[in-house]
C-alpha cells in the first residue's frame, strides 16, 4: 500500500484513477489544480505523485520542477495527451520518473505504479537507532545494547523499512509489496515468521516485556518508537 496523490484537473478522470488505485490497495488524495498540489506538496510526505501535464493555472512540468528544486524526492508519474516523444524527453529531463500517455488502461497505470514503488531506492543515509536497537543499513549490521545480532536478509529488510516508518501501521499487503516485491515466496505466513524472528532477536526478555514490533488487530504491524 502506497499514499499517493493524484494531481488531475479532470475531476471525473481524477475519480477513475482514484478508483483503480484504491483497488489496488492504495490510500489517495486528490488535487485539481497547481496551487493545490503545490500546498499538498509542501505540507504532505507521499510514495508516489501522479501529475497531470496540462492543469488550468500551473502547468504540471512547472510543479514538478518547483517540486524537485526544493528537494523533493518523491517518483513522479507524468499523465499527459501529448505524444510526441520531444514531450517526452521534456517530462523525464524536467524530473519525472514515468509518463504515461492519455488515453490508458487502468490496469498500466497499476502496473507501473508497482514498478516505480520497486524501484524506490531509500538513500541509506545514517544509522537508525530506536531503544537500544542500531541498524546501519550501509554496513548491512544490526546491534543490541551494542551487541551484533544477526537476521536473515529479508527480515533485515523488513526491521529496517518499519524503524524508517515508526508508529506508523502497515497492513500484511502493503509490507509483502514494500519488502517482498514480487518475490514467488511471499506469504502472509512468511511474513509472520519474519516478524516472529526479528522479534526473538531484538525484544528484551522477560515476561512484562512488550514486543517493539507490535500487531494491531485486523489491521497490520507497527513497530513502537515510544
């Protein structure tokens, strides 16, 4: 499950969109116009922009060099009717990361949301520290109390993507889509004995002891920055 937002002036094109996407399992806000998306932009953090070209005040080429001007980092998939590959080489030169040509399949523009979410490419920055767990995604080490703990490559994959997301809940979908990708082997069963791993290897012992990575019901996992 990504967050996404579409920035379209059509609003019954932007309600189709909404719609395949939500289908998909993804959480949307929609923008009409330039000014709009540039506020949504500056106040909000999403996975994937979906950007309509031709909008009624701000053209959307000009939003998205605003946008990456000031450092945004966000994968821009471009909506236009312009065809000709010079438009093209516009979009992806100005910043844009897909473009995708009106009229399209619902089904295309899914897919290539799930490529661009597989491409995302966390810059791994720092180390992540929360309690007295240390993960240092450079140097693939994982630390507890300053001890070296050893997990599995996927569920390091996985601790890491939930210590960059603390608090926030990730139903079963969305982390076998964010970590599994398109793995044959991804399961809800897997998952679950990743977390039980991860979960032997960094929750401190004793019986009062409440899990850093916790299961809120019906819904996902989390894991607790508090």
């Amino acid at each position: 499950m990504a967050k996404i937002l579409v920035v379209e002036d059509d609003v019954d094109f932007a309600l189709t969109v909404e719609h395949a996407l939500c289908t998909a399992n993804h959480t949307v806000e929609m923008a009409h116009d330039g000014e709009s998306a540039l506020e949504f932009l500056r106040q909000g953090q999403y996975d994937i922009i979906i950007l309509d070209w031709q909008l009624p005040d701000i053209e959307g080429i000009e939003i998205l060099t605003k946008f990456r001007a000031r450092g945004g980092a966000t994968p821009v998939l471009m909506l236009t009717g312009k065809s000709q590959i010079r438009d093209k080489e516009v979009g992806l030169d100005g910043g844009a990361d897909d473009y995708l040509t009106k009229p399209f399949d619902a089904r295309e523009l899914v897919a290539r949301i799930r490529a661009l979410l597989r491409r995302q490419v966390v810059a791994p920055t720092s180390s992540l520290a929360m309690h007295d767990i240390v993960l240092d995604p450079t140097k693939h080490r994982l630390t507890k109390g300053g001890k070296d703990v050893h997990l599995q490559p996927r569920d390091f994959a996985l601790l890491e993507f939930l210590m960059r997301h603390p608090d926030e809940i990730f139903s079963t979908e969305a982390l076998l889509t964010r970590v599994w990708h398109q793995d044959s082997e991804a399961s809800s069963a897997g998952l679950r004995a990743a977390i039980v791993r991860i979960r032997k290897a960094i929750d401190n012992d004793g019986e009062d002891a409440k899990s850093l990575i916790e299961n809120v019901a019906r819904v996902g996992y989390r894991i607790r920055k508090g």
